[in-house]
C-alpha cells in the first residue's frame, strides 16, 4: 500500500471536513434545543 503526500493531505482533509461537519451538526442541535426550551 503506498501512500502518496498528496492522498495522505487528502485523507486528513476530508477526515478533518466530516470532523467539523459533525461538529456543526452537534453545536446546531445543541442551539436548537436550548432555543425551543
């Protein structure tokens, strides 16, 4: 299995991406339920 730098940075990023996306959908849940409160 070789791993190029290039598929490695674009690993990480999408990695990262689904990270903050989760992270996004988390924050915006915990916003919602503290607004219908």
């Amino acid at each position: 299995m070789t791993s190029n730098p290039k598929q490695v940075v674009n690993n990480a990023v999408t990695r990262s991406g689904s990270l903050s996306l989760l992270v996004d959908k988390v924050l915006f849940k915990a916003q919602f339920k503290h607004a219908s409160d």
